[in-house]
C-alpha cells in the first residue's frame, strides 16, 4: 500500500492537477498524499527499511545548506521556505528509498515513471499534430509538459530517462515482450525531437552509447556513438541550431556561469542562496553544477556532488559483477537501464539548472536501492570501511569542476 501512495506522489509531480485546472491548487494533493505514504512505510514496510549510507546522509546534509544559505543571509522566512519547499522532495526521495527493497519494486517505479512519460509524450504529439491543448503543450514550437516538466527542455531530459527506464523491461529471448517496448520507444524518441533541446541530442547519445557499451567492445560502441552522432545532426536534432560557444543562446548561458563564478568568490561557503541566482544575473545558471555552487557554496556543493559521487562509485562497483553472478537475472538489465538514466541526466544537467529537480533525486533514491540490495551487496567485493575514497574523490571532483567551469569562461572571452 505504501508503494503505491509512493507511485502516486510521483505521478502527481509530473501530472500537475492545479496546472491542468487550476480549482486543484488549493488541495496540495501531492502534500496530502505524502503522508499516508509515510504512514504506510513506517507501519507496513518497517520490517524492509534500510538506510542507504552515505546517501541519506549526504541528503539530509544538503538540504541542511539550503537553509543555510538563507539564514547567512538573516532571511528567516526564506530559511523556513526553503525547509519546506525542499523537504517534498526529501519525502520523495526517502519514500521511493525506502520502498525499493527488491528488484520488482524497482522495476514498478521505474515503470511507473516511463508510463507517465509515454502519456505525456501522446498528449504532447497530439498538441503538436491537431492543436488540443496546443496553448498549454507547444510553446514557439517547441512541445513541452506539465508541472516540473513544462518547460521543453525538462520535457526532453524527463523523455530521455523514461527511454532509458524502459530498458528495464527488455528480456534476452523474450520477442513478444521485447517488440511491445519498440512503439513507446519510438514515441518518446520522436517526442524528445519535437522538443528541439540540443543537450537532448547528448542525451541520447547516452542512452545509446550505455545500452551498446555492455554488448560489444568499447571501440565499436564509439564508432556507434558517432555515426549516430552524425545522423541526428542530419535529421535536425536540435532545431538545427549552431553548437558552439559563441552561438547566441550558449553564449549568454557562459556568461551566466561566469556569474556563477563570481557569486562563489563573493559568498564561498554558503553562496548566494538558495533560489536566489536570478537576483544577481539576468539568466539562470543554466548549469546544475553551477546553480548549486552559486547558491549553496562550497558547503552545499559538496554534499550534492557527494551524491554524484557516492552514486556513480557504486553502479561502477556493481556494473563489475559478471551478469551470470546475480540470483535475479533481472538486475542486469536494471543496473543497465539506470545507469543510463543517471548518466543521461548528469550530461543534460550540464546544461541546464536542475540541482534540486525531482526527477534526479528519483534517480538517487533509485540507484541506491539498487546498489544496496542485500543480492547485489553481497557479491560487491569487501572494501575497507573507511569513508575517505569517496570523500577524497568528492573534494577532487568539486575542485575540478569549478576549473572546468572558469577554463570555459575564460575561453569564450577570448
């Protein structure tokens, strides 16, 4: 019962009721609905909880900075906004956390979120093609979706994960079961195209480079990366627009994180605040990394790249695990379809602001599910209980980073 309030929580984000008719907005049903789900996984699931270390602290640390970056600022009633704005998506991230303790409960949530994104995606074709709801689905000919994912640029990132989350239901040998995901794949590809996101184009590439990679040797997966490459820039992935940093809408997304950089050096530990970029240049981040080292410092940024981090280490330490190894033949197939929805966010992410977007803290709750199932734990090989690889490599990953960032700042004022 629980997972199921959970599945409806997440439905609720992408389906905004009060976007749709704007009578719902006084209900709050995705609030409403979140405690029953917690009732639910206190009461019905207790005996199944696990805590997912470092990631739940890591998170509570994070959502500890977004505070912070207020309440340096004496902004009290921005502090408490933050706490609860935030802390929805801390419920949805415990909750999916908490729920997926075997590999079929994964696969419902994984499930669950494709569905929403091939009734989206039909609903935004539709929009496109017949004009119903044309006003609220294509903007400057752009599709896009509801709630979090209205604009088009969200709506090509939240395709490209759900096109990734439908790997999870491809069996070796099964024809039937395997050629019923070919119609909604082929949807939510030409939907991410109606998009015209450039970063989409990446995504997929992705998608396609960590759905080949684990079947045939690196160099041919290059060489298909490539040539797909090339086939999307002929078919017009992105509106055909330049990509190059001195094309318009690039350029002013550099100089927004030259902002960024500015921001860190004026407010280093704690940032600027949460939800306050805007206030201090014209455009937002367009970058996660960026948005959330601006905002949150130093201090926040680590413990959201800690996430990053911590996430990535354990899919690699799993992805090592020769498939044949797991008593459920299902976790391969789930390991390889999030880990190319995790990727395929992390490279999207790049270029677009969404540090705290539910659907990425989905993604972490996910991931780590996966990589602490007692089956899967089990056969990762022993490691020595000390917390300073993943530290060190996070304070290596932070530091590089932001030279990532000011290098590409400083080339396009060239």
């Amino acid at each position: 019962m629980s997972l199921f309030f959970v599945l409806l929580s997440i439905a609720l984000s992408y389906f905004s009721p009060p976007e749709i008719d704007p009578a719902w907005a006084k209900y709050h049903l995705q609030q409403f609905i979140l405690f029953p789900a917690f009732l639910g996984t206190v009461i019905l699931a207790s005996h199944q909880l696990r805590f997912q270390w470092p990631q739940h602290f890591l998170i509570l640390g994070f959502w500890f900075a977004l505070v912070m970056s207020r309440l340096t600022g004496r902004w009290f009633g921005g502090a408490l906004n933050a706490f609860l704005v935030f802390g929805v998506v801390v419920a949805v991230y415990f909750l999916v956390s908490l729920n997926t303790f075997t590999p079929a409960r994964i696969r419902v949530v994984c499930g669950t979120f494709a569905l929403c994104a091939v009734v989206m995606a039909i609903q935004a074709t539709l929009a496109y093609h017949t004009g119903y709801q044309q006003e609220k689905l294509v903007r400057a000919g752009r599709i896009a979706g509801w709630g979090i994912v209205g604009d088009s640029n969200d709506f090509a990132q939240f395709l490209l994960v759900a096109l990734a989350f439908l790997g999870a239901f491809w069996k070796k040998g099964s024809v039937i079961r395997n050629a019923l995901l070919f119609p909604p794949a082929c949807l939510l590809i030409y939907d991410i195209y109606l998009t015209l996101s450039r970063g989409a184009m990446l995504g997929l590439l992705t998608v396609i480079l960590i759905a080949v990679s684990s079947k045939i040797p690196k160099v041919v997966s290059a060489g298909v990366a490539i040539m797909a490459t090339l086939i999307f820039v002929a078919l017009g992935f992105g509106g055909g627009r330049e990509f190059s940093l001195n094309e318009g809408s690039a350029a002013g997304r550099v100089m927004a994180w030259g902002s960024g950089i500015a921001d860190l050096k004026a407010h280093p530990i704690f940032g600027v605040g949460y939800a306050l970029f805007t206030d201090f240049n014209e455009l937002t981040a367009h970058n996660s990394f960026v948005l959330c080292f601006a905002e949150l410092g130093l201090f926040g940024y680590f413990f959201w790249l800690g996430l990053v981090v911590t996430i990535i280490i354990g899919l690699e330490r799993v992805n090592r695990i020769p498939p044949a190894s797991f008593p459920d033949q299902s976790i391969p197939g789930l390991l390889r379809a999030l880990r190319a929805g995790f990727y395929t966010f992390l490279v999207t992410s790049w270029f677009l602001s969404r540090t705290y977007n539910e659907t990425l803290f989905i993604l972490f709750a996910l991931c780590g599910s996966l990589i602490h199932l007692p089956q899967v734990a089990a056969l990762v090989p022993a490691t020595p209980r000390k917390p300073v690889p993943w530290l060190r490599l996070t304070l290596a990953c932070e530091f590089m980073s932001l030279i990532i960032v000011y290098v590409t700042v400083r080339l396009r004022s060239f």
